[in-house]
C-alpha cells in the first residue's frame, strides 16, 4: 500500500517536471521563426501594401531598414508584443499588417460578419413579401381558365415532394 504511494507519487512529480519542462521551454524557440513570423505581421511603409519580407521593390530602403531594425530587437531579446510596439510608434499603424483585436479595432475584424448577417435577414425578408405579393396576386386572379386545370394537377403532382 505504502509503495504504491511512493509509485503514484512519483509519477506525478515525473508529470509535473516535464510540464514544467515543456513551458519553459515553450518560448525558447528559433530566431529564425521569429523573424518570419513578426516579419508577416507588419507592412513595408514603402507604400507597395505588402508584406515586410515580401516586398520585392528592387532598391526598396525602408524594407531592408526595417529588416535590419527587426533583426536588432530580437537579437536584442524583446518580446513580440514589444518589436510590435516599437514599429508601431516608429512607422504608425499602417505598418501592422492586420488590425489589433483590441479596443476599436474590433470592429474591422466583427464589422464583415455583422454586415453579412445582416444582408442575410434583408434578403429573407424581401423573398417572403414577394412569396406573400405572389400568393395575394394569386388569390385576387379570381376564377381561371377551366382549360388550364388538367395541366395545373399535371404540375401539382409532378412537383410534389
């Protein structure tokens, strides 16, 4: 009994090292990675609108500046959000790539969704008043032509489900 204690105890301080283990060594990852990764979150301030390591403007200072200005802060060993920040006071906000999901910048990314629900109920509610236009004109056609009726139950069946 008292072993197996010592077992399960043991077991658990093994699980609880190598979390511990795997957390920190969560954020100990490649400088390379890094770049790309900041590198595709902002914009080249050239005014081409694409991507920092994808501009492809021969000649092009403010992207190869900006490259540079990348490699030193992380070299520097700041963390992303503060690379962010940095750029951000430096070139303005036109340089992030997408808009923060922060404050008022919530409505760029919930604003097409909003819309689209919304263009969605308007089109639902004009198909049901042209169903109930058509129904009405229906009703208000009086009496049709005798002639027609064999063709109307031919429909009818036809396009029953």
């Amino acid at each position: 009994m008292a072993n197996s204690r010592k077992l399960v105890f043991r077991r658990a301080a093994q699980i609880g090292l190598l979390c511990v283990a795997i957390f920190a060594f969560l954020g100990a990852g490649d400088e390379n990675a890094r770049f790309n990764d900041l590198g595709h979150r902002m914009m080249c301030v050239c005014g081409c609108n694409q991507i920092l390591l994808e501009c492809n403007h021969v000649g092009c200072n403010y992207s190869d500046h900006m490259r540079e200005e990348l490699i030193a802060a992380i070299n520097h060993g700041d963390n992303d959000d503060l690379v962010l920040q940095a750029f951000i006071q430096k070139y303005g906000t036109t340089v992030l790539a997408a808009p923060t999901s922060k404050g008022f910048n919530r409505v760029a990314w919930t604003m097409p969704y909003a819309v689209l629900v919304l263009g969605l109920g308007v089109v639902t509610m004009i198909v049901r008043a042209w169903g109930r236009k058509a129904v009405a004109l229906r009703e208000a056609a009086g009496p049709t032509d005798p002639a027609m009726e064999p063709f109307r139950d031919q429909a009818q069946r036809e396009t029953e489900l």
